[in-house]
C-alpha cells in the first residue's frame, strides 16, 4: 500500500485489460489517476469502483490518435491534482492483421496510429509536466510480438509495438538529466479481451497458454504489478529497458 502516495498517474485503455487493472491498481498504492479511453461508460465505472475504495480518480473519454486528447489528459492532471508523475501509455488495438500483401494501407496507418503516434503524442505533452514536477516515468506497453517472435498475420502490430522501444530508448537518453525514466513492458499472453480475440477457442487458448514457459496466460493483474514496480521509485534506477513479463513466451522452445 501507499508505494505511490502523493503521486499522479495518467492510464490509457483503462476502460479494459491491463489499463483497467494498472489504474485500480495505482489507485490502491495512493496514486490520483487520470483514465483514459474511448468508452467513457466503462471508465466511469471504474471512477465509481476507485472512489469506492478510497481513491482518487477522474476520466475522460477520447481517442489516443488525436493530440488535443493527449493534451487534455495532461492538463487534467494538473488542474485536478497539481501535476504529473507517472503515465502509462497502454492503449492499443491488434489493428489490422493478416499476410503483409493484403494489409491495406489505411489499416497499416490506423493501427500504427493507434499503437505508436498516441505514445508519441503522450510523450510530447506528458514530458513537459513532468520536468516540471522535477522527474517522472513514463512507461509504454510493447510486446513480446515483433521483439522475440515473427508471428505471421501480424506486421502491422509487431512493426508498431517494436517502434515504441525505439521510442523509449531515445526518451530515457533524451530525458534522464531531469530524472524522467522511459521504459517499455513486454507483455506475454494475457487474459483480456484483446488476449481473448487472438486465443478464441478452448483449442486456440490451449495452445496459446502452451507457448510460454509457465504454461498458461496471465491474468492483468500480474501485467500490472510489473507496471506499479516502474511506476515507483523502486525502479529509479531502470530507464531505457525494455522489460518481458511474458510468462517465458520469448525464450520457450517446449
Ligand atoms: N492481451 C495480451 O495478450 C497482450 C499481450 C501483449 C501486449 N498487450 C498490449 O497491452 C495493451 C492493453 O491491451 P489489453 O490486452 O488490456 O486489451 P484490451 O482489454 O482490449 O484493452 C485495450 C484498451 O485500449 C483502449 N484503446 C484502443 N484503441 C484506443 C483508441 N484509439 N483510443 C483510446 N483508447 C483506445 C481500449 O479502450 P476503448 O475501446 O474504450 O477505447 C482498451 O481500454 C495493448 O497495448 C496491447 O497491445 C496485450
């Protein structure tokens, strides 16, 4: 408890998954946070279940592509809660899938957009908040997918989520001298509606679970801890990383 008390966390795809998991879990470690994503229902909800709990939240719905969004999350942040700590940009789509030669080019630009510019455009706006409040981290959800395994069908999100490791790299060089940290989590098979849509059959999770070392997927929960541990200060020393909590997915050949 408390390892994030005085803190302000911005969490995007929060009406969901992992996002919805990290800022419930953030919330419960004292942190004010801002969620964020398009179904505005599903993160009053989640508002609601915070402040059930004693914490601190406020929503707002838009769309990560757009850059007047990701401004108003920061501005959010500091009028409610005086400024900014810690963002995770999470939010994501599998985007368009299939072999390369049938990949539209909208769809390539839409799910690069969606994965990759909205980190971009977070960054640019949550860096001058937090060099403001003299330090921050920022962290960004990759995957295993295009960093340790070519999985056929999916260029567009592989080339996407690798994009934001580079991202990452140059942040945490560009940005460590003001004590913010930059780093990417590399999640494994996870228990989401997203994980749900790739793995959607008892056949298909089945042989999902079967890929990683541990056997099994994981709950968004145990995507979250990982995220709380950069998010706080027992990290301070870690920027720049891109960090596998995949249940072994990325070294499992059994
Ligand atoms: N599940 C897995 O196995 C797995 C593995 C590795 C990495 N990841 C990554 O983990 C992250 C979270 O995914 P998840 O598994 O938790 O899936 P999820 O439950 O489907 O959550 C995706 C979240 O992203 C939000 N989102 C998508 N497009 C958006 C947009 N244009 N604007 C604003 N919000 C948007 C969704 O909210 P709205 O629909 O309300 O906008 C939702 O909250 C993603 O970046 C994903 O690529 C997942």
């Amino acid at each position: 408890m408390n390892r994030l008390e005085g803190k302000t966390a911005i969490v995007t795809g929060a009406s969901s998954g992992i996002g919805r998991a990290t800022a419930r879990l953030f919330a419960d470690e004292g942190a004010n946070v801002v969620i964020a994503a398009r179904r505005g229902r599903e993160l009053d909800e989640l508002s609601a279940e915070i402040a059930a709990r004693g914490g601190n939240a406020v929503a707002l719905a838009g769309d990560v592509r757009d850059a007047a969004y990701a401004q108003a999350l920061v501005q959010l942040a500091t009028e409610n809660f005086g400024g900014l700590d810690i963002a995770f940009n999470n939010a994501g789509t599998l985007g368009a899938m299939g072999p390369v030669r049938d990949v539209s080019l909208e769809g390539w630009r839409e799910t690069l957009d969606t994965n990759l510019t909205s980190a971009f455009l977070g960054a640019k706006y949550q860096v001058p908040a937090m060099r403001a409040r003299g330090g921050g981290s920022l962290i960004f959800t990759s995957t295993f997918v295009g960093h340790a395994i070519g999985f056929p069908g999916m260029a567009a999100y592989a080339a996407s989520k690798a994009g934001l490791i580079g991202l990452v790299q140059v942040l945490a060089a560009e940005h460590g001298v003001e004590n913010i940290r930059a780093n990417a989590i590399l999640p494994g098979g996870t228990d989401t509606p997203m994980g749900a849509a790739v793995a959607d059959t008892p056949e298909s999770r089945s042989l999902v679970e079967g890929m990683h070392a541990l056997k099994r997927i994981a709950a968004p929960e145990e995507i979250a801890w990982s995220v709380l541990h950069l998010a706080s200060d027992e990290s301070s020393f870690v920027t720049g990383a891109a960090i596998s909590v995949d249940g072994g997915i990325s070294i499992s050949r059994t």
